[in-house]
C-alpha cells in the first residue's frame, strides 16, 4: 500500500510540474485543521511530508492561521504548537482574515504567481474553493497519513491546452516512425539462394598405388604411384 501511495504521490506531482512549474523545495502551506488533525493521528508533519512528498520541503503558515488558533484558547492550544514550528508566509493581511480567506487568496496569487503552494487542510469549505482554483494541489489527513487529493476539473480544464500539444507531439512521432519504417522495408532486399551452395562441385585428385610387372632383386614386383581424378 506504502509503494502504491508513493506512486501516487509522484504521478499527481509529475502532472503539476510539467503544467503549473512545481519545483522543489516544495512550499506547503499548514493551516490550523490540518495540524489539529495531525495532533489526533499522532503524526509528525516535519517528518512525514518531505518523506510522501520525495523531496525538499519546507512547512508554512500564516499569521492569520495563528490568530485564529490563539482565539480558539486551549481548544486548540496542540494545535497552534505545532503551526508556531513552521516558516510564516507573507499573505500581507494587516488585520487578521479567517485562515480559509487567507490561504485560498494566497493560492489565487500562486496561481498567477511563480511562488507556488500545496495546501494542507481538512476543511472542507477551503478545499471546495481551492478546487475553483487552477493548478492548486491540495494535502489532507486520511487512513492516519498524509495525501493529495486528486486534480480538480477547474486544474484539468486549465492544463488543457498543455496536453493538447503533448499529444499532438505524440501523434506526429509515431507518425514520423512509421514513415521510417516504411522506408527501412522498401530498401530491405530479399535475400536469395546462398552464393556458397551455387558453386560447382570440385574434382578431388586422388593417389592410387599400381603394380607394375617389373619386380626388383629380392623378387618383388615394384609399386608406382598412378594419379586418378574422382568426382565426389
């Protein structure tokens, strides 16, 4: 399941790198849900992320997002421990928004923007917004471990014309190859009879030994050797 996760993890990764220019360091913005989710499932986020996720990762949040926790008092007093450990993201917000107003108008500006964010909640009015948004990755807690969900159709409508040309390309590759395998067969001669099974047979000479009536001084007839052609 681990192996399946991860593959998971590097597909959805793969499709906002190639269409939106993720590139680690990875920015993953925390709000105050997530972290108190993260608090009931015992998870280290510090430990746990940079491991789904692969790469560099560097944990954020927002001034807003303590705010909001600091109001909530020791309701969520664990989980504005665990925010206070990440970077702060500048969201530029002088008089503190609810953290869901804060981090859906950073994602807008990641959208547009080259800094980008993945971001980590459990709420589900955030998450309805942030599906609105295109080339926004969202993280969530589930099965006691983090994940991504998967691609909203706002974020598949806004890569559109990415795979449009991919695919193009694709068509005209194997376009390209086919022409050239056209080609390679029309120069490919067939191949004949073996050149070395044409030749004629050769005359093998072969040396035969004659008695001849002449004998010598012991009273043996001598031997002379008489050359004979046979044909194998």
């Amino acid at each position: 399941m681990k192996v399946k996760r991860l593959k998971r993890a590097n597909r959805l990764l793969t499709f906002y790198k190639y269409n939106f220019k993720f590139l680690p360091p990875y920015r993953v913005l925390v709000d105050g849900t997530f972290c108190n989710a993260a608090l009931q499932e015992k998870l280290n986020l510090a430990e746990q992320i940079p491991k789904y996720l692969t790469e560099e990762t560097h944990l954020m949040t927002t001034n807003c997002v303590l705010k909001e926790l600091e109001k909530f008092g020791p309701l969520l007093y664990g989980a504005l421990v665990i925010a206070k450990q990440f970077e702060i993201a500048e969201c530029n917000h002088h008089t503190p928004k609810a953290a869901s107003d804060c981090l859906a108008h950073l994602a807008r500006r990641a959208a547009s923007g080259k800094t980008k964010y993945l971001i980590a909640t459990q709420d589900d009015e955030l998450t309805e917004k942030l599906r609105t948004i295109v080339g926004t990755p969202i993280m969530y807690i589930k099965f006691k471990t983090v994940l991504l969900d998967n691609v909203s159709e706002a974020t598949k409508a806004g890569s559109t014309k990415d795979e449009n040309e991919i695919k193009k390309l694709k068509e005209l590759k194997k376009e390209i190859i086919g022409v050239e395998e056209v080609i390679k067969k029309k120069k490919k001669k067939k191949g004949g009879a073996n050149p070395l099974s044409c030749k004629k047979k050769l005359m093998k000479a072969t040396v035969e030994a004659v008695r001849t009536g002449e004998r010598t001084a012991t009273g043996k007839r001598k031997r002379t050797k008489k050359k004979a052609t046979t044909v194998e």
